[in-house]
C-alpha cells in the first residue's frame, strides 16, 4: 500500500501526456473520478508546467521526476525539478489587487485544489496531499457529518458516501 511509484521525463512540456498517463493509471487503479481527479490533473500538470518554466527554466536536458505514494490517510503525489529552487512565502498574492497583474496564481490555485500542499527541498519540491474519503473511514465520516450539518437536522434518509 505505501509503494512508491515515480516516473522522471525531460522538463519539455510535450512530456505532460506521459506524466498524465500517469496520473491517469494512478487514478484508475485507485477509483478516483470527478472532482477527485480533477484536482488531481490540475494541480500536477501546473506544478510540472511550474517546473519546466519558473524551476528548470526550459532547459531540457534536466528532469522532472513526479511521484506518488498511497498511504491510509490519502494520496500525495510530488513534482520536483532540477532547479535553483525558491521561496514560495515570498510568491504574490493573485487575489490582492494591489499586485499590479503579478502572477502566483498558479500556487493559488494548486493550493486550493489539494487538502494539503508542501514545498520542500528549496522549493525545488512541491507535494499534494488529496484526503480520499473512499480509503480513509474517518474523513468519510467527517463530511458524512458536514453535509448533514448544511442540510439542516430535518434530514430524514440516512446519508452515506462510499
């Protein structure tokens, strides 16, 4: 259960079908769909065209190495580059309008995508943590609980997601 599986491809952004494919067996062994995996593309695939551009500054003779390992509380999945790394404290706020058209959104985005969102190794690694209430009873459970708190305490049928 806690295999690590990586594939490594040039930092070329005709290499994104590989690393989708990826993701996409991942995926499909895992019984992810919906909003799910599309978290999951999105946030991988900015995070690798992040990598090419802003880490390894199109130079295609370095990799990118994408990773992911399954663990009891959910999914991580990690894109690094062979770059100098960065600060991601010091990146701009999208949302702040005083920003004069700075960018940042795609960090913005990546974060609101995954439960959980780690730069390490310099900021040369950045990994996704998705909480997959199918292999984790408790954050079933937990938005079993939310979803019943929005309905109201008038919910007649009994709830239940698996």
């Amino acid at each position: 259960m806690n295999k690590l599986q990586q594939i490594v491809v040039k930092s070329k952004a005709t290499e994104v079908h590989k690393v989708m494919n990826f993701i996409e067996q991942i995926c499909d062994e895992h019984n992810i769909f919906s909003n799910y995996y599309a978290n999951i593309i999105t946030s991988i695939t900015e995070a690798f065209d992040n990598a090419i551009e802003h880490g390894n500054k199109f130079d295609e003779n370095k990799n990118i190495t994408v990773s992911f390992i399954q663990k009891n509380d959910g999914l991580t999945f990690c894109v690094e580059d062979q770059g100098e790394g960065f600060n991601p404290t010091k990146v701009n706020d999208p949302t702040d309008i005083s920003n004069n058209g700075e960018s940042g959104r795609g960090i913005f985005l990546m974060g609101i995508l995954s439960d959980k969102m780690l730069f390490t190794n310099n900021g040369t690694k950045v990994c996704f943590k998705f909480l997959i209430s199918s292999i984790n009873k408790e954050i079933s459970d937990s938005r079993v609980e939310k979803l019943k708190a929005f309905l109201g305490q008038n919910v007649h049928s009994k709830i239940t997601l698996n």
